[in-house]
C-alpha cells in the first residue's frame, strides 16, 4: 500500500517512516518545509510531498491508499492553531481522503480525547479538538481506526503494550507510552479489517502490540 504519513517530520512521524521502512508499503511523507524533505528520505520515505495543514494539501493524497494522520499543533503554538491543525487540518484531511477513496485512515489521537470538562484549562482546546476530530473521523463513510495512548517518551521501544476498548476507567492519560511504540501500533493497524471503524486507547503493558490488537473486537 502506498501510506500517506501526515506530520511525517514530528517524533512520532520520523518513527513511523523509520518502521514503514521494515514492511511491504510505500511511504509518503507530507512535511511544510523544503529543508526538511531529505532528512525524510534518508529516513526511509520512498516520497516526500510538501505541503502546509493551513492550506490545501489535497495533491499530497495522488496515488495513495492509506493515511496515518500524526500531526499536530504542539505545546508551544496558541489556542488558534490547535484550531487550525489539530481539528481544521484533520478535518480537510478526512475530507480529502473521503474525496480520494482512501482505504483506512489511522488517526492518532489522545487519552484525554473524551472527558473534556475533566482536563485542565491548558488542555481543554486540545481535548475539545481531539474530541471533535475523531467525532468527524467517525461520521465519515471512511474506514478508520483512532488510536489513543496517554503521554509519550523517547525512550526505546518497549514492544509491549495493553490495549482497551472502553473508556478511562484505566486513567490511561497518567500512564507513559514511548513514541516508537505509538508508530509502530498505528503501522501495525495498517489494512486490518478487523481494526476499522474501531477505537482504543494503549499503554505501556505486557502484550506484543501484533496480539494486544488481536483482541480488538
Ligand atoms: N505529546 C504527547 O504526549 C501526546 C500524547 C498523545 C497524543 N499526542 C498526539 O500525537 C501527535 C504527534 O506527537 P509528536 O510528539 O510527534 O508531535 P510533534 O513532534 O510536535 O509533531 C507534530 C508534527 O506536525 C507537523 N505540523 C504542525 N503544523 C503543521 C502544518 N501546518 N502543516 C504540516 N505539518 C504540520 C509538525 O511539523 P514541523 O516539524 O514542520 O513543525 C510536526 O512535524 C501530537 O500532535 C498529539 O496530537 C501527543
């Protein structure tokens, strides 16, 4: 399959190039910025597309199956580009692959995705366009799968996860998972029937991520 990395220049976007690298797909990797497009490639991505979340970046899903959405704003931008990345920039996503017959679009989410009015004031506007985002996922006519780990590390694959369907009775939010694991779960998911129209949330835990997502039902 061709995959469409969106936010391929991020932590967990370099790892998920770096893992599509090991598997039978091709990458495509979107990035905003032309310095950034040969660190890409020697990462791995078979492409590099440039093209910014705040225009249109339709011509990044040409010739592609699937999409892994890993952008975001980040912590340091305003409540304006969560707006503007997180929610609008996943939106005119799901938008473009709804218009370019995508096959499965993996969304990485968050944990504190669901209990908005539980987050603290800093973290609302990002929960509240999580919330949103994955609500538009899930109304589309896509096939998807939203992913939602609590808050990531660098530190080195672990390989080992525990995967939930039901919601934060496990306060997944307060449990660390590292991000070469969240890449390799949302590789992972890549083309598994089973996965679509499914969400869960991961942690750091004692199931190879092949058999925690066998248990997805
Ligand atoms: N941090 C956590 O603990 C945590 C926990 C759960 C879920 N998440 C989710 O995981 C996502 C990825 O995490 P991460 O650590 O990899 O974040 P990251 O390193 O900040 O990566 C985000 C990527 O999004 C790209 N981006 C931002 N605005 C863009 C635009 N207008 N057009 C194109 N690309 C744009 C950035 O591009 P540049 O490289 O050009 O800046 C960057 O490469 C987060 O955004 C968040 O939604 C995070």
């Amino acid at each position: 399959m061709n995959v469409l990395v969106i936010g391929a220049n991020g932590q967990v976007g370099k790892e998920i190039i770096k893992k599509l690298k090991d598997t039978k797909h091709n990458a495509t990797a979107l990035v905003r910025k032309e310095e950034q497009v040969q660190e890409l490639r020697n990462l791995g991505a078979d492409h590099v597309v440039l093209g910014d979340l705040e225009e249109d970046f339709s011509h990044a899903f040409k010739g592609i199956d699937s999409v892994i959405f890993a952008a975001g704003s980040g912590g340091s931008t305003g409540v304006d580009k969560t707006l503007l990345i997180d929610l609008w920039g996943a939106k005119k996503a799901v938008d473009y692959a709804n218009q370019s017959d995508i096959k499965h679009f993996v969304q990485l989410s968050a944990a504190d995705s669901l209990d908005v009015d539980d987050e603290s004031e800093k973290m609302k506007p990002y929960a509240v366009a999580k919330n949103m985002s994955d609500y538009y996922i899930e109304q589309s006519n896509l096939d998807y799968t939203i992913v939602r780990p609590g808050p990531m590390n660098n530190d080195n694959a672990n390989g080992k996860i525990e995967l939930h369907q039901t919601t934060r009775q496990d306060h997944f939010n307060d449990y660390l998972i590292t991000r070469q694991d969240v890449a390799h779960v949302l590789v992972e998911t890549l083309g598994k029937e089973h996965l679509f129209k499914k969400s869960f949330y991961i942690k750091q835990g004692d199931s190879s991520i092949v058999d925690a997502l066998e248990t997805v039902k």
